[in-house]
C-alpha cells in the first residue's frame, strides 16, 4: 500500500477526475488489488485539524484509518454509514493511541 501525501491542488485534480467532484477533499482511496494507495491533503489536514481543535498528527491517523475503512468497504455517503464509520475510526483510534 502507498499513502501519498499532496496539496489541495493537486488533490482536487484526482478528485475530479476519478470521482467527478471539482474541489479539494481530505482523503481519497484506491483499491487495485492486490495493491491499495491513500492519497492526503496535507493543506486539507492541516486546516481541518485547525477547525476541530486537536493536533496535525492526530489528524492524519484519522485520515489514515478512514482511508483504510474505505479499502474494506466501509461507505460514508449516508448519514447511517457516516456514524458506523465513525464509530468504527474512533474504536480504531483508541487501539492505535494505545499501542
């Protein structure tokens, strides 16, 4: 797996082009079996972790384990979903914050 960290420019690109969305988002997945990349808006990253009021590094291991929710499946588009993954990243968080 590569996680590859970018700018919102260069993010907002990938997002238009794969996923037809013509702005900047925080993290986007792919899944190529037997291989899978992370892509990371560092400028995103950093500002969202700005607005929620906690560090820039606790910020990318959200933005990690969302992605790597997204490669297993996990969906975020309806509100239910959006809670169980949630959910599921703050239980994820905890193990990782005690490891």
């Amino acid at each position: 797996m590569n996680v590859v960290f970018l700018s919102d420019r260069k993010i907002r690109i990938y997002n238009r082009k794969y996923l037809g969305h013509d702005w900047p988002t925080d993290v986007i997945a792919f899944s190529y079996p037997p291989f899978a990349e992370l892509l990371i808006s560092l400028d995103t990253a950093k500002r969202q972790a700005r607005e929620l009021g906690h560090p820039f590094f606790h910020e990318i291991k959200i933005l990690l384990i969302h992605g790597l929710l997204h490669l297993i499946g996990y969906k975020d588009k309806k509100k239910k979903d959006q809670k169980e993954m949630w959910a599921e990243t703050e239980k994820l968080l905890k193990k990782v914050k005690g490891a």
